[in-house]
C-alpha cells in the first residue's frame, strides 16, 4: 500500500488543543474489527466492553520535561533544547533550535545559574551531544526548569504538567506521552480491577521519532526509529495465564502493542526482557499477542493509523475516521479515544 492511502481530511477545530477537566469523560469509538459496526460511548463506559479474566497492558513510562531554554554565556542569545536521548548521567543528544547558535564548545545557563551546559559534539544529523551540570539531582533541576515537549499540532499552553502524564506513569524517560492512558483514573482502573481484569505494565520509553512523518510513498522503505523497551516477568506472566485461560491481551496504547508484537516477534512469546525496538507495523501483519486495542486518533499518513489498520482492517479504520470527523471526536494526543476488539 502508499502511504497516501491512509490520508483523511482533518478540520483543524478538530484537533485537541487542551485535555478535558475529566480524563475518562472522552468520547469513546468502539470499532468490532470483524463487522467493522461503530458505536459511541464515552471512555468511562470502557468496562462494559471488559470482561472478567482479560487483561489490561500499560505503558508506565513517565514523560520527562524535556524542553528547556538556555541564554548562551557569550552573547546572551536564547536557544532551546530537546532532550532526546541520555547517553550517560549527565550528557545527553539533544536538538537544539537555532542550531547556529550552539556551536561545538558553547556553553549556556539554565534558570539563573542553577544548571549549566556545554555542546560536546554537532553530530550529522544537526543533533546536539550536550553535557549538563548542577549542583542538585538532574531530574529535580529538569523538573524546576523543564516544559512539557507537546507534539507540534498542540500550540494551546498547558497549565498542568500531569494532564500529559498517565495516573499510573512511574518510569521516567519519554519524550512524549504514551496517550492513550491519559484517559484512565485511578477510580476507573479500581472499577476494573474490581470486575476480575487484570492489569500488566510494560515500560517502552517513547521518543519524538513518534511524530516523524511518512517520507516514501511507498509503506514498506520507511525506516522506524528505535525505542527502548523492558518487560517485566509478572507481565511475561500475566500474559501467558491470560491466553491460557481464554481471556483477551487488549494493548493500551500503540506503544504497548509495539513492545509485545516485538518481544513476540523476537522470541515466539512474550517473556521478561528488555531491549530496543524498531517494529513497524502495517498490513497486512499477523498479530501475535493482541486481542484488543485501545488507542486514540492518528495523524494522517502517520505509521500509527498504518499499526490500527494492521489490527482493524484499513476499510474498518478509514471508515471508522471518516465517521469521528463526521461527528466531530477530538483528535490526536488530548484528543477522545478508541477500542478495537
């Protein structure tokens, strides 16, 4: 297939500039990926499309504040960074925006002096290795100084650094959410456990690669950034009782499917390890993990409806998009949510 196969009209009004008051008050689409039938509900009606013994796989990674700004020591100027990926405690790849301005050897001051850094190295993809210094835990001092790094289409500010986190985020290390939680309570997750379903977490630290867009138009030469991932042994675990006993794998998040469909494409099953993925997937894939998937709206074009299409069936997904444009759903990260069973 070509990539502008998977182009729909999006009404700009339509896309999520900020997260509603409630997170389970979005609207939930829910698509039979057999008959291809839609239904409308809102996300806290979720449980009623769970049944006892199925189980739930989150991802538990935690966004970091990764936009920071720093006045560059000789001149003053102002430049941003991104952090992307941490090669050691301190040092990390970063983008950097104006490039021109941080120079190999350039050196910036964060919030008044309370962290510092130095460029260590241009590498050939304009990408920055920067090396960070300060007196306090790295982490706490990015937490004082940082913004969330919001996707390019969100250009509403965000009051609260935790709507674009998930009630149950632990493991720090994304460079954006992985949305679908965001639409989860603490209260809904207890109604769920309550009914007999099982929760599982996965850790897959999502990085800004997510937002890439589709280059080639045709499907199969795009390359996939590489993310890294872990996957605990009660997971590994749960799964396989899961199967075992009849119940449903249903993914929370394309993030989750990734990091199963990997390990299960690597090592025939699910089991505990950790490690970097690049799966792409697209049609006509053969899942071998999930049942069911949770998800919310994708760009056009984007390797995430491709996933979606791969799961749903592109006739059932494209159909399925035209209907939430048509009844106004809100897309994208803040955007309202869908199940796929």
């Amino acid at each position: 297939m070509k990539t502008s196969d998977y182009y729909y009209e999006l009404p700009k009004e339509l896309i999520a500039q900020t997260p509603l008051e409630k997170r389970d008050s979005s609207r939930l689409l829910v698509l039979d990926k057999t008959s291809g039938e839609v239904e409308h509900k809102h996300f806290y009606d979720i449980i009623n499309y769970l049944n006892e013994g199925d189980c739930l796989i989150l991802n538990d990674s935690r966004v970091l504040p990764a936009r920071i700004y720093g006045i560059k020591k000789e001149t003053g100027a102002r430049v941003e960074f991104l952090l992307l990926t941490q090669r050691s405690q301190k040092v990390w790849e970063c983008l950097a925006g104006p490039g021109k301005k941080a120079r190999e050897n350039t050196e910036f001051v964060f919030g008044d002096g309370i962290m510092t850094c130095k460029v260590l190295e241009v590498l050939e993809n304009g990408n920055r290795v920067v090396e960070f210094y300060c007196e306090d835990n790295f982490f706490a001092t990015l937490d004082k100084l940082g913004e969330m790094p919001l996707p390019p289409y969100i250009t509403a500010k965000l009051e609260d650094k935790e709507r674009y986190q998930t009630v149950y985020s632990k493991e720090l290390g994304s460079a954006a959410a992985p949305t679908a939680g965001l639409h989860f309570t603490e209260d809904l997750l207890q109604k769920i456990r309550d009914k007999g379903i099982n929760i599982g977490y996965v850790t897959l630290h999502v990085g800004l690669g997510t937002f890439r867009p589709v280059k080639v138009d045709d499907v199969t030469k795009h390359k996939m950034h590489s993310e890294h991932y872990e996957v605990p042994e009660e997971t590994a675990k749960l799964i396989k009782e899961t199967k075992a006993n009849g119940g449903r794998v249903i993914s929370v998040g394309t993030t989750s499917c990734r990091t199963l469909e990997a390990v299960a494409k690597e090592h025939g099953e699910v089991i505990a390890c950790d490690g970097w993925t690049d799966i792409f997937i697209y049609p006509p894939y053969q899942f071998k993990v999930l049942d069911g998937l949770i998800t919310n709206f994708h760009l056009p074009e984007s390797t995430l409806i491709m996933l979606v299409s791969a799961f749903a069936g592109y006739d059932n997904i494209m159909n399925a998009y035209k209907i939430a444009v048509e009844e106004k759903y809100r897309f994208f990260s803040f955007g309202d949510a869908m199940l796929i069973v």
